[in-house]
C-alpha cells in the first residue's frame, strides 16, 4: 500500500472517531436537538450557482418561481458533483409573536472522497432581507455522516462574516 493510500485511510479513521466521539454520551440529555437536518434531494452532477447566491438578494421572488417561500431553494447549476440537501423542520418563536413551525435547509457539496467541500444553510420562512440568514459552512474535510453536529460546519453569515450559532445534527440515512 502505498503513502497517499495509508494517508486516506488514517483520515477516514479519524473522521470516524470525530463522528462517533459527537455522538451523544452517558453524560448529555438524551433529548434529541431541535434541529435533526433530514435528507431529502441528491442532485447528481450540480454544482453551486455562486453567482446568483452572492446576489441572493436580488433574486426575483419568489425563487424559484412558484415557490411559496421568498428564497425557496439556494440556485444551482449543472456541475461535475453531488449536491447533498437537507431540511430541519422545528418550532420557533415568530417575528410576530406565538410559536411557528419552521424549516432550515442545508445543502453540502461533497469531494470526491465524500469530504464538504463547501454547503449554505437558510431558513426558508426568512422574511427580511435573505442575506442575512444565509449562512456558509467553512469547516474543511468533514466527511458527510449520520450524526454530524451542525455547529462542527463551523457556519459563518455570508453578510456578516460573523459565526452563526446554528444548532442541531444531520440524520444522513433518513431517506
């Protein structure tokens, strides 16, 4: 076996153990997080529309057309990768007051390794100006598994730059 190949089993290793080491231990709640981010669409041969999503505020909207939500669906083109997208659906507090049912998404490109190579996170019933909401994972060679707390993204405002302080963890094998 070759270094390279010895290099890629170590890390598979050790993204397992980061993966089993998240999981929820004898010590912590056993209360599920608030946000369990569930897959529900692969697109095969996609890629990130970089582009529109810089100018996410100024996508016609609704997009996409038809969409019940301002900012429906982050834009994607045709590309060489798997785009992976995911969807929390949790109880809130609404701008106008009283609790609201709400859904995050969060979709990830993956490497040729199953690694993120890049994802954004938003909430789809955001009604303000949708840069705000969006958020830009920035953690680098975590590979996609069941379990995956989101705060382990390391999520930033793509606005702000500031850290977003999304909770919750994806549940990779729910379709």
């Amino acid at each position: 076996m070759g270094k390279e190949m010895l290099a890629r089993i170590g890390f598979f290793i050790l993204a397992i153990a980061a993966v089993r080491d998240s999981a929820w231990t004898g010590t912590e709640s056993m209360d599920p997080p608030a946000k369990l981010y569930k897959l529900v669409k692969i697109i095969q041969g996609g890629d990130f529309d970089r582009k529109a999503i810089s100018r996410i505020d100024s996508l016609p909207v609704p997009y996409p057309q038809g969409s019940p939500h301002q900012v429906g669906d982050l834009p994607t083109k045709f590309g060489k990768s798997f785009i992976y997208k995911f969807q929390a659906t949790y109880k809130g507090m609404a701008s106008e007051g009283g609790e609201a049912e709400f859904h995050d998404i969060l979709m990830v490109k993956l490497g040729c390794d199953s690694d993120i190579i890049e994802g954004y996170q938003y909430t789809l019933e955001w009604a303000d100006t949708p840069s705000l909401d969006l958020n830009k994972v920035t953690a680098r060679e975590i590979l996609l598994a069941d379990g995956i707390r989101i705060s382990d993204l390391r999520l930033v405002n793509v606005r702000t730059g500031e850290p977003a302080p999304e909770e919750g963890r994806i549940e990779y094998n729910s379709r």
